[in-house]
C-alpha cells in the first residue's frame, strides 16, 4: 500500500470499510489508517488534491455507521478519532455532511435509523460540540422525541442511543435550557415509572414471549434507561438554566411535582449500593457527581458512610482514564471543595453584579458551603481510605483525573490534623509526582499541588517522609515549593498564602541538613530576599525565619560575609528587620544574626553600620525573654571576637551604655541560659579593653 498515493490509500480503506465483515482489530486498523491519512492531509500544505475529495455521502454513511452502539466499544472508540480527524480536514464541507447524515436518518424514521443518529450526535458532542449543538437545536428536532419516547412499544436501543445523545448535549447550556423546555415531563415520566411493573410489560397478544434487552414488545422503560433519565435530571436541576436564575428573585408561584435532586440522590445511591457486581453503575455515579454540586446532598452523601466506603471501592477496582475514574473522583472533589476566598474588593464587585440583575440583591451564601461543614466533609471522606486508592490513580491517571486528585489531596491538607497522616499514607510522593507530571498549561493544579505540598511539610517532621531507606529524596520537594514562591501571575487578586506556606514548609526542611540549605540558596535565594521586604509582616516573617535556618551553613553565611556591596546590603536589611514593628520578624533576624555574628566580617559590618549597635542592645531591652536571649547572644558573639575588630565591637558597645543595658537585662530575665550568655557578655566588656 505504500507505493499507492494517499488518494489511493484512501479509496481503498474506505472500500474495505464498506465491505464491512473484518475483524475488530482489522477494523481498527483501518479506522486508524484512514484517520493518520486524514491528519496528514491537514499539515500537508503544498497537496494537489485533499483526501476529502473522494469522500463523498456514502463514505462519510460508512465512517459514522462505526459509532452505532451495536459496534464495540474497541471500534466506536477508534471511529470517533477518525470522524475527529474528518470533520478537521473537510472544514464547512465535513459540518454540511454531519447535518444531512444526521436529518436524513431521523426523516427516514426507522429504528435502525434513529438509533444510529442518536449514536453519533451522542460521540461527536464532545469533539465537534458548536456543529453538533447547532444540529441539536435545529427548530422541530426536539419537540419530536417526545412521541418517539412516549410510544406504546419501546425499544430499549432507541431510547437509550437518544438518552446518551441528551447526556452529551445537557453538558452545553443552550442545549440544556432546550433540554429542560421540551424534554422534562417526559424524562421525569421514565424516572417515575415503577420498576415492579416490568416484568408485566410485555405484548398482551402473547404472554409466554421472552422480552430481550432491545425488544421492542416492551410497554415499559428498562432498568438503564431509567437510570440515563435520571442522569440527564440530575444535570439540569444542578445546573440551573439562565432563565431558573433569573426567576429566582420573582415572586413564588405554584408549580407542578417534579422529581427533586434529593429523589434522583436516593435512585443513584441505591443503585450504587446494590451488590450485584454485573450492573453497571457508571450511569449512577456520573449522576452522583452532578447531585454533588448541590450543598445539601454533599452533606447527605458525605454523612452516608457505607456509601462512601462503596464510592472508594468503585473508584479503587475503576480502570484509569475511564469515565468511570472520572465520575467517582468528581464526586469526592464536590464534596471536598472549599469555596474560593474573597477579598473585600472581590466582594464588592459581587455586590454589584447582584445590583446589575433583576432581584438587586445578593442570595444569602448557604452553610453548608462554610468552612466548618466542608472540614467535616474532609474527615469522613478521609476515613472512607480514600488516599490509598488516591495515590494509585495518580500514577497511570490522565491531566484530567490527577488534576481532581491533586484538588481533593489540597482539600483534605486543610485540615491540620489529617496532614501527619496524608504523609505516613503516601499524599508527599503523590504531589511531587503529579507536579512533576503536569504540563505546564496546567499552571492552575500544579500550584494547587505545590500549596497542597507545603501545608503537608509544614505540619510533619521531614526526617519521617523522606528519611531511612525511602526512594525520593528530601531535595524533591523544593523545586514544587519554589514553584509558588512568587505570587501566582495568573490571578486577578493578589493571595499571599501560597507564598507564606510554602516558605514555611522550607523553613522546615533547612532545619534538617547543609545539603538542603544549599539547595534552597542556590534555587531561590532571589525570591526569598524579595519576601523578606514583602509588605504583609507574616510573609516577611516567614522569610527571615527561613534566613535564619539558611545561615547556618557556609553557602549562607558568604551571602552575608563576603567583601562586597550586595553582602554589606543584606546585612543593612537584616539589621533594619532586627527593629521592624513585629515582634516575630524582629525575633527571626535577631536568631540570624545569632549565628551570623560568629564570623568576624559580620561583627565588623554591625559595627560600620549605622545604629547596628543600637538596633543589638534594643533586642536585649525586648519586654520578651527570647528576643533578650537573641540579643544578648549577639552581643556576646560581638564582644568576644578577637583581634582589632573585638576591640571596635567593646568600644561601640561600651559607648552605646551596653554594660548598664545588658546589666539591666541580667536582671529582668528569669531563664537561666538568658542570665548565663548575658553575665558572659558583661565579663567580657569589664575584663577586656
């Protein structure tokens, strides 16, 4: 086939096609020929001729005839890449022949027909959604599924290929508020139906005839159609339409019985529930997550424990990247997520929007949605083990399923007391790897894991994550927590916690080795300087803390100790930060320069500076013992040094009325290593010129 042209190779695919009789994986094979021709005559630029010319009616009848749901799901699935690649290739031409396929086989009327139309309208929303949409709300389609649904003989096919077509078309919302006009009563009539009466509802002319799956001598809805009305339910009452919104400030009016959210809640959970291992619960879970975005079945599903332990179950035995996969985790993120913080001018702008509508006011925020209900949430969804299976997914999952993984790991870290526990069942390891696996278009969940990350680190003894013979080391961890460092470019508001934890989470980890500080030092020092001058105090507090870890080894010490004007700089910065207004910056720098001033180069700089000593002996007249212990071991550093530079600290320091200053402190302190280094100091400047 390789010396044929791809207008060759493409006439005689499709001839194979048509024959049909192959083989699945034959059939396949194909498909995927046709779709590589198809994508290179995309990029092919310079062609005489597209493939898509000899794609004509009957071709194009052939490719979408292997999205019918009577073919495997194998072929239906290389089929929809194929249709993909055509409908991108063809341009107006491949949308034109979407719309005559579709309208053709609905005029034609035959079961065969609506169910192949249903078919491909249901797989080429998701990949062609404004054509499909657009064909979805042609004027009369809509209106006439309702007697096709109402009819007195029922085909189990039919209803379920045009259910899986509302299923994909409720997730637009032009679609929906459609969906919602002409489809409601009669969706709500097959959710309504009792089930008992199945087995009665067969032809009256012959009661001993044996009703099949697709039987159309069937007066009643199946089981899984039921179940796919239900869902379709579930996605309009959670999603309101615009024109529910609007009526929401109206006046109250009566309205007729409909099936409420809490009744399609009860349907999904009993269905999940069930124990029969072969019924598909794929349909009730995709129903569950759209239930979940309401608050009051968060709390009802969340307070269902042997539901939840189900739920884990269901997600634990899912294979990756299915829909499956995809419905469970949404369930947990729905009932895991915090609602995103405002700011006062953020709330504000909400104000207004609200003024801007019809109702002029603001929807009082429901409680359920607070922080304390969403922690509780956390604990029982973490009790149901579900990091475990968290951390499986994570490792064969796609962007989108370790994007859910990654929000319900952050929401779970939250909760302060569950984050020892995160780290022993494995969330460390978890979040480096998804951060490390996401692309970079995905900036949103990498910060997400990084944030997640700190709070973890923050809480836990690093010995106990990455110590003993464990394969990832410390050293991991600090590209993700840098990663969040600066303020996220992306946001229209300025948030700053990010920030604060992640230097905190690395203040945690420079307190374990010099191997680590250097790291640190040698990836972010720039943006950890930049932090320390932040105008919140708890960002800048938070900075000199981890300054004061990071000096304790020699790559921080010549940051502060070299003989040049950026070195000179710092120390002017970390000296002014010793008198800042907060006591807990002030405390931080104070312990900085404890270590610092242990070197010679640092005692002369304090010297030079201007009110260095002073900005020294005010630590050691701090109201709290800890910063006179800071204070006084500086002192003492200084004093004691030797050489002509000691002589210069004694002087400053005696001429600064240091003796009565660190007399006084003696006196005041009650801690007996205060009293101790403060005596040392005191003998030192008496006993010494």
């Amino acid at each position: 086939m390789a010396k044929l042209s791809n207008i060759e190779q493409t006439q005689l695919i499709l001839a194979r096609l048509m024959e049909g009789g192959q083989e699945d994986d034959d059939t396949c094979r194909s498909l995927d020929h046709l779709t590589k021709l198809l994508n290179d005559d995309v990029e092919n630029k310079n062609k005489e001729q597209s493939v898509c010319d000899v794609i004509d009616d009957v071709c194009v009848d052939t490719i979408l005839g292997y999205l019918d749901m009577r073919q495997s799901d194998l072929v239906r699935g290389h089929a929809v890449l194929t249709t993909s690649a055509y409908l991108k290739a063809a341009g107006d031409k491949g949308k034109e022949a979407l719309r005559k396929f579709f309208f053709d086989r609905v005029k034609r009327g035959t079961y065969d027909d609506y169910i192949l139309a249903f078919c491909v309208a249901a797989a080429v929303f998701p990949i062609a959604p404004d054509i499909t949409a657009d064909i979805f709300l042609s004027e009369g389609f809509l209106p006439s599924l309702d007697p096709l649904m109402r009819r007195k003989w029922k085909s189990r096919k039919v209803e379920t290929a045009c259910l899986e077509m509302l299923n994909a078309a409720s997730m637009n919302s032009q679609c929906r508020e459609a969906i919602q006009k002409y489809c409601t009563d009669w969706l709500e009539e097959v959710v309504d139906q009792d089930p008992s009466e199945l087995s009665k509802a067969v032809h009256s002319a012959d009661p001993e005839v044996q009703v099949t799956e697709g039987s159309i001598a069937m007066r009643r809805h199946s089981e899984a159609v039921q179940n796919l009305a239900a869902v379709i339910l579930a996605k309009l009452r959670a999603v309101p339409s615009s024109a529910q919104q609007t009526a929401e400030g109206s006046e109250p009016r009566i309205q007729q019985a409909t099936t409420s959210i809490e009744d399609l809640t009860k349907k999904f959970s009993s269905m999940i529930l069930k124990e029969n291992p072969e019924s598909d619960k794929r349909l009730s879970v995709e129903g569950l997550a759209y239930a979940t975005i309401q608050p009051a079945i968060k709390e009802e599903v969340a307070r269902n424990k042997e539901l939840l332990r189900t739920l884990v179950k269901i997600l634990a035995d899912a294979p990756p990247k299915s829909p499956l996969t995809y419905g469970a985790l949404s369930i947990f993120m729905n009932l895991t997520r915090y609602q995103p913080a405002q700011s006062e001018e953020e709330k504000k702008m909400t104000q207004l929007k609200a003024y801007a509508n019809a109702s002029g006011k603001l929807p009082p925020a429901n409680l359920l949605n607070d922080d304390e209900h969403v922690s509780g949430r956390c604990k029982q969804v973490f009790e149901a083990g579900i990091v475990p299976v968290l951390v499986t997914h994570s490792r064969h999952g796609s962007v989108a399923s370790l994007s859910l993984i990654v929000s319900i790991v952050s929401a779970l870290s939250v909760t302060t007391s569950l984050r020892g526990q995160l780290a022993q069942q494995g969330a460390v390891n978890l979040l480096i790897a998804a951060w490390t696996a996401l692309p970079d278009s995905e900036s949103q969940a990498k910060r997400t894991a990084a944030q997640a990350l700190a709070r973890i680190l923050i809480s836990t003894n690093p010995a106990l994550v990455f110590g003993g013979t464990r394969a990832r080391p410390q050293n991991s961890a600090i590209r993700p927590l840098i990663h969040i460092l600066p303020p996220d470019p992306a946001a229209e508001t300025r948030d700053l916690l990010p920030t604060f934890e992640a230097l905190m989470a690395l203040t945690n980890l420079a307190s374990t080795d010099n191997d680590t500080r250097a790291t640190i030092i040698r990836n972010a020092w720039s943006e950890i300087e930049e932090q320390m001058l932040s105008s919140n105090h708890l960002v800048s507090k938070a900075a000199v803390e981890l300054v004061c870890n990071l000096v304790q080894c020699v790559e921080g010490v010549a940051l502060y100790a070299a003989d040049n004007p950026q070195a000179a700089n710092r120390l002017h910065i970390l000296l002014a930060l010793a008198d800042a207004e907060d006591e807990g910056t002030r405390s931080a720098a104070g312990g900085a320069l404890a270590s610092l001033t242990a070197y010679e180069a640092i005692v002369s700089g304090t010297i030079k500076r201007n009110r260095g000593v002073e900005v020294v002996l005010g630590l050691c007249k701090e109201e709290s013992e800890d910063l006179r212990h800071r204070g006084a071991f500086v002192v003492y550093n200084m004093v004691a040094c030797e050489g002509e530079v000691g002589k210069m600290a004694r002087k400053a320091i005696r001429e600064k009325d240091g003796i009565e200053i660190l007399k006084e402190c003696a006196k005041s302190s009650r801690r007996a290593e205060v009293v101790e280094v403060t005596i040392q100091a005191l003998k030192v400047l008496l006993e010494q010129n």
